[in-house]
C-alpha cells in the first residue's frame, strides 16, 4: 500500500530527525510506530536509503523484533503473557479460551480488524500472573470469567475495553 502525502512528510522529518544519530535506525523505526502506528512496507526504500542499508535489511531488523508492525493496528490488541510466571498460574489455559472464543491463533487478527491478539514475553507482573495487556492496559491475576468480559467488551460493536 502507498503512503499518503502526509505519512510520507512525517517519515521524512523522523528520518532527518535520526539519519546522522549513531544508531539511529532503531530510534527511527520506533518514532515512526509511534506517529503511525505501523510502519509500512512502502517506508522501507526511503529508510535504507537514509541509512545506506539495503530494503532486505531494513526488513530484517522490522522482523526481527516482533512489536513492530507493518499494517495499522486493530481496534483492540490484546497481548497474554506466555512467559513462564504466567505458565504456571495458567495462561495456556487463557490461552487455549481465547482461540477457542475469538477463532483466531495465538497472533491472530479478525477480519474486520476489531481484535488483534498477540504473545508477549513477561509483562513485568510476574508476582500477579496470569496477565495480560489489553490496549496497552495490564490486567493481573486473569481468570476465564475476567477473561471472557475484556473479551465482551471487544468483540461487541463499538464497544470499548
Ligand atoms: S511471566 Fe507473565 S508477567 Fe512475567
């Protein structure tokens, strides 16, 4: 997908911002996820070429850490933690009732863009698992009835968690 006019203006500035930092890829990638909330394939070419990488390479550090995104993030994303505190007070149990709810993989999107979910690896709130992060928001000591209504509050239209 191409960028509009004002997504490329903004790239462009952040990329001004950080070309000359040392090691300012990373800072960059970061900025423009923040302002955009993705950072989009088409982004990529200017990127390397600010920072006299090849497009591959560029890709390969937007893989390589996994909270960057290169679509726009759905309504609402909500990231379980599957780190090993969170195991053992039962996330994988959390786990296995969110697919089975949302019909979606443990990194699955709905169709319509209205729920994302996402692993993550420790939520720092290991001393109150399970948890999870919904929208940004840390929820502790997650049960499947706590669970089911973030979930509700998700999937039902308009509805905000
Ligand atoms: S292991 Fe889940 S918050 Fe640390």
């Amino acid at each position: 997908m191409s960028l509009t006019a004002e997504q490329q203006a903004r790239i462009a500035a952040l990329v001004s911002d950080h070309q000359t930092q040392p090691g300012g890829l990373l800072p960059l990638l970061h900025a423009v996820q923040d302002e955009l909330g993705h950072v989009p394939d088409a982004a990529t070419p200017d990127i390397a070429r600010a920072f006299r990488l090849s497009r591959a390479e560029v890709r390969g550090v937007l893989s390589f850490y996994h909270d960057f995104r290169d679509e726009p993030p759905a309504r609402h994303e909500l990231r379980l933690c599957r780190a090993e505190a969170c195991q053992s007070m039962g996330s994988e149990a959390l786990a296995q009732r969110l697919r089975a709810r949302t019909g979606l993989d443990d990194a699955g999107r709905s169709a319509d863009g209205g729920l994302e979910l996402r692993p993550v690896y420790c939520l720092g709130a290991c001393a109150c698992a399970p948890a999870l992060l919904l929208d940004g928001e840390l929820h502790a000591r997650i049960d499947a009835a706590m669970l089911d209504a973030l979930l509700a509050g998700c999937l039902e239209e308009g509805g905000a968690c």
